[in-house]
C-alpha cells in the first residue's frame, strides 16, 4: 500500500507517492512508464514525507535549490538502475551531463544508460531531466521533451542549442 498527493505544478499535475516514510515515485501526469511507477493499492493522503515533498517542489519551482538528498528517496528498480539514478544525483543543479558521459563513469553503454534514466521514478526529484545527448540537444525524456525543456529553463540551462 502507497499514499499519494497530487501537486500542481508548470508541468502538470504531478503524483507524488510514498510507502511508509519514504518517497517511491514522482510522476508527470501521463509520463511515459507511469503506470510502472504507481501499480498496487493507494490511497490519497498527505503524510509527514508527502509534506516535505510538497515544500520541496515548492522550493524547487519557485527557482531555488532544494537538495534531493535532504529527503528520503527510495526508488525502486534493478541493481543497475539504481547505480544510474545515484550517479543523476551527482548532476549539480544548473548543469548537464551526456548519456555517453554516465556511461563511461559507469561501465556501461550509453543505451543502457538511458534506459534506466527512462525509467527514473523520482522524475525531477533524481534529475534525469539534465541529461542530454552527446552533442548537447534535447533527447529522451519520459515526462515528454516540452517538460525536460521547462525544468532546464527553470535551472537557467537553456541555450539556443536546446
């Protein structure tokens, strides 16, 4: 069993979802994967993690940096994409990383690589939304590329090349 809110934010309605007193998935509203990320018995209800969540993308949507790591994020998926998603949290807040860039620090190939950060269920949370494609454009997002190009502009990453 999972509780959930829903927050409004500039990208829609997101789902955020908890089990016990930790996060397990920050959802777009029709992300693509979605339905992996929310499956089982739910019930609608803000509880203290849920809370926190809710100031966190508060803080985050209203331009400043709140860390991930402040609060507790457990998402779930295979061995290696949970070593992907550890490594998004590297990313600093106003920066980009390549997908053939993941891929080398982690020994794997960049295809692999975007797989696990497709299937990242703490979507802004873990911030799969600073990876781009190894010349610097727009590519792979599960919450759709309109929504990757809304966070990036929000972290004052845009470029005329996005």
């Amino acid at each position: 069993m999972f509780d959930y809110i829903r927050y409004d934010s500039p990208l829609g309605t997101l789902t955020v979802a908890a089990e016990g007193r930790a996060l397990t998935a920050l959802v777009i509203e029709g992300q693509k994967y979605e339905a992996l990320h929310l499956t089982g018995e739910s019930r609608e209800r803000e509880t203290p993690v849920l809370y926190a969540a809710r100031i966190w993308l508060d803080r985050y949507f209203a331009g400043e940096r709140p860390d991930p790591a402040d609060l507790p994020l457990s998402p779930k998926g295979t061995a290696f994409q949970q070593r992907v998603w550890r490594e998004l949290m590297t990313i600093p807040y106003g920066r980009t990383e390549s997908y053939g860039s993941l891929a080398a620090r982690l020994g794997s190939s960049a295809r692999a690589v975007g797989g696990a950060v497709g299937r990242n269920p703490l979507s802004v949370m873990i911030p799969c939304h600073r990876v781009l494609g190894s010349d610097g454009r727009l590519c792979g997002y599960a919450g759709g590329l309109e929504n990757k190009k809304k966070l990036l502009k929000l972290e004052g990453i845009v470029t005329g090349s996005i």
